[in-house]
C-alpha cells in the first residue's frame, strides 16, 4: 500500500489538519487527459456500477502570478470518470467558454469576478466595465444527448457528453432568451409524473425578483425538450442558489440579504460582495405550484423562514397539508470581504452549516424548524429515487469537529428517522467533496449502493476518487488519480445507455 494513501474506516485519525494541506487543494488543473484508464490502489470498481461520474468546479485559479479572490471565480473544468465493467477511464477538460479562450490567449484576467477577482490595475481600471464572464463552474448535468456545464447567473454550455468537447453557450433550442439566467441546481423528479424530468429555474433579480420555473423531458425520443414554464414575481432581491421539488410544488427560500451595488459599480468589490445579510427582516420560503400538480395555474404561497441564511437543500416531501423542507441551514451569510484573503481566512470566524428541517403548515402558516445535528455539514443528498419523497436517509460532508467551521474532511450517513450515523473519514490529510449516491440497480432498498466522493489528497497534493459501501461506509475501492482537481462544486450520475 502507498505510504500516502489516504486512511481507512478502520484507522483511529486525530482530529487535526495542515491548513497547507487544504490550502494545496487550490492550485491551476494544468492537463486535459482523454479517455485515460486509471485503476485502483485498494479494493475492487464493483462490478455494477457502470456509467458516468461527470463533476465540474473551478479548475483555473490564477494566471499570470494573479490568484482569483475566491475559488467560485475560477473558470468550471469538467471531470469525466467512465465506469464499466469493473473497469474506469478519466477524461477532463475546460468548459472553452468565450472569456475562456479570450483570457487563454491574453495570459491574464481579462474580466472581473462575481466573487471579488479583479483585472490588474486596481479600482480604476475596474470602475465601470459591468461585464461578466459565464465561468459554467458550478454543476454538470446530461439533459438530452448533450451535457451541460450550468452557472446561475448566466445560460448552460453544451459539451459533447464522451469527449468533453465544448459546442458552445446553448439556448436549449429557443427555451432561453439571449442572456436568461438558468440555475445551476436543477432537480430531477423520478418519477412523480410518470417519466422522470428535469425541473429547474432562472431569476431575474433586482428591486422585483422574477423566477421562471422550467421542466424538462429526459427520456425518450423527446429527451431535453421543454415540458412547462411558468414566471412568477416577488418583491425583494432574490438570492436563489438552489430549491428543492415535491410532486406538487417548487420550494425556494429567499433569504434576508440586500444588495448594494455602488462598490461593483466603482471597481471596489466583486457583485457577490456587496451582498449582506438584511438586519431586522426575515426570510421566505416561496412555494410555487408546479404545472404538473394539482395546484397547477395557482398563485405562488409565501410563509416566513428561520433566521440565517441557505445555499442547498436536502429534499422536500408532502405530508397532510405540510409541506417538509430540509435544508442545510448558516447563521448568516458569509461574506468574503475585498481585503479578505481566503486561503489564510480565519475558520473559526466562518458559519458553520447545520443541517435542518423546517416543517411547513399549509394551513396555519407555522413553520416548525428542528436541527438535525451540530456538526458542520455541506452537499447534502438522499438516494436520487427519493427526490420529492420523505427518504430516511441522507450522506453529506462534514468537518471533523463537532461544532464550528472547519474544512470537511468526513462522509456522513444520517439515519433522519433515529439519528443514527455512521461516518467515513479522510482526515487528517484528506478533504472530501460532494458525495453523490448511486442506487444499486434494480434495488428497492433506500442505502443499498454507492457512494462516490473526489478527496484531496494533502498528503500527494492529488485527488483520489473513493467508492464507499452506501450502507455502512465502508471503502469498496480507491483510486489515485492522475490529476490534481481542486476543491469542487456539483457532479452527477448518468447510467450507461
Ligand atoms: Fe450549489
């Protein structure tokens, strides 16, 4: 076994980490490999887990010397891990998005960062050029034949789904006007309708926020085609990162958080950093009916949310007239300020995100939240067939302390019914990613089959790919893998066709 190999279940880690460890997990991905066999340093692939582990995230983290302000400026990388028969190839490559390429051949930034990157030459050369860059950094999904690379603020880019190939900014054939905004959190029904689809939103944000929910075919000869749209407005700036769908409605909260423009305006601040929690006014979970329930044609309801503030959601189900949202809950918004340095930030000042459940009376209007756990958590999932269902199970990262932010560095299975965990750690050296659970096929029972985790290694300053037993988190195989992928975003599953 390799002496850098990260720890089994089994072995007793301490409770520490090498801040440069973690800090070594932001560094530039500086090679593109096709379709390259990788095989395991420990354990077996098993053998039914055959299709496609597809994960983007900032892969471009500084050019010319300069170092983004915050990895979500980074330019999305794709990773493409192929599975079958026991067997695994890894290709990967750069979303080529137009700043892309333009900043490719110029040798530095070009354009400004939503999270405070800014082009050489100070305020005044960034005063007043509003213009973005679409970084398609944040998710990776297959709608149809094509693969998309999503970033909210922006439309999807098309990707060949086998080589990685860059098409282009698509319009998802005329669904999207010029510029639309197309969330990077869709959610995927499995079911609840007859065929599972692709549900998701775009928001148009200002003193009046307009969401327009959207739901996609993914099966059949009519795969990627549009189902059903709707729009809806709201008063109020909208910050929606992600919702969550039962089989009658789309639930987003819209958090108490301002936006101020004027630093952006003059070169100061990044958008995303003139954001900041609203004092005195409080949250609201939007409930949108969905074209295909049974409130369908009916006005959106609004009920009032706990204090704090929510990047993703677990799930959300139904229950007499209640609808449950769980979700993973910050007790503020955590801002990177101008002069903040996030490799050297301090994590004890840092929201630690707490997994919860608000239960919602349709009725009454009351809104009862219980906290599930103390522990940091982030990228929490169920089994993907229990989207919009009550599921008893949930994995998601955590850190190793059991309160207060740190870096994650565990899995955790939940038991949401007894509370009962089981955990799976990479510490001291390692730090996960999103866990994404792959049921076992044909398999009626919620935790049997997989779960795929990226880990940086700090011990090799590489990413090792773990598959762990869904059931009880034990480690089935681990790959060393033959590039450096920095601390990501989202990743999905496709089944092999
Ligand atoms: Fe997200």
């Amino acid at each position: 076994m390799s002496k850098s190999a990260l720890n089994p279940a089994t072995t007793k880690v301490t409770r520490h980490f090498d801040r440069h460890d973690w800090a070594s997990g932001y560094c530039n991905v500086e090679k593109e490999l096709n379709n390259v066999r990788v095989q395991p340093l420990r354990g077996t692939i098993p053998k039914e887990l055959c299709g496609f582990f597809y994960r983007n995230g900032p892969g471009r983290l500084e050019r010319n010397g300069q170092r983004v302000h915050h990895p979500f400026d980074g330019d999305g990388m794709i990773t493409s891990l192929h599975f079958k028969e026991s067997q695994l190839k890894l290709s990967n490559r750069f979303v080529q998005t137009e700043g892309w390429q333009q900043e490719e051949e110029a040798g530095k930034f070009i354009y400004r960062g939503v999270f405070g990157t800014q082009k050489p030459g100070g305020a005044i050369a960034n005063a007043f050029d509003l213009r973005f860059k679409n970084i398609a950094n944040t998710h990776v999904v297959k709608l149809g034949d094509q693969l998309l690379a999503l970033w909210e603020a922006a439309g999807p880019h098309a990707l060949n789904p086998i080589t990685l190939e860059t098409y282009g900014l698509s319009n998802l054939n005329g669904v999207l006007k010029e510029g639309e905004p197309f969330s990077a959190h869709p959610r995927f029904d499995p079911g609840h309708h007859g065929t599972r689809r692709m549900v998701t939103f775009g928001v148009k944000t200002g003193p009046k926020s307009t969401v327009r929910l959207m739901e996609f075919e993914t099966e059949g000869k009519n795969a990627g085609q549009l189902i059903s749209s709707r729009k809806d407005s709201f008063n109020g700036f909208s910050f929606l990162h992600d919702f969550a769908i039962t089989p009658n409605w789309a639930i987003f909260l819209q958090n108490a958080i301002s936006f101020n423009p004027l630093p952006f305006i003059l070169g100061q601040k990044g958008a995303a950093q003139c954001l900041s929690s609203k004092p005195g006014s409080k949250g609201k979970f939007l409930l949108i009916p969905r074209d295909c329930g049974i409130f369908a044609g009916q006005e959106p309801r609004s009920f009032d949310a706990p204090d704090g503030f929510v990047f993703h959601h677990l799930n959300a189900w139904e229950q007499n007239k209640q609808i449950v949202v769980e979700s993973i809950h910050y007790p503020d918004f955590p801002e990177v300020g101008p002069q903040d340095d996030f490799l050297t930030m301090n994590f004890d000042q840092i929201p630690a995100g707490i997994l919860s459940r608000c239960e919602i009376n349709l009725a009454s209007k009351q809104v009862i939240t219980t906290r599930f756990s103390d522990q940091c958590c982030e990228f929490a999932t169920t089994n993907p067939l229990k989207q919009g269902r009550h599921a008893r199970y949930s994995w998601m990262a955590i850190a190793e302390r059991k309160e207060g932010y740190a870096p994650l560095q565990a899995i955790k299975k939940l038991d949401l019914v007894n509370l009962e965990q089981s955990i799976w750690s990479a510490a001291p050296r390692g730090f996960v990613s999103e866990p994404l659970m792959i049921p076992r096929p044909n398999s009626h029972v919620e935790d049997e089959g997989w779960i795929l985790v990226l880990v940086w290694n700090g011990s090799r300053r590489g990413t090792d790919l773990v598959i762990l037993n869904a059931n009880n988190l034990k480690e089935e195989a681990l790959i060393e893998l033959p590039i450096s992928i920095p601390h990501g975003l989202h990743g999905s599953w496709v089944n092999e066709s």
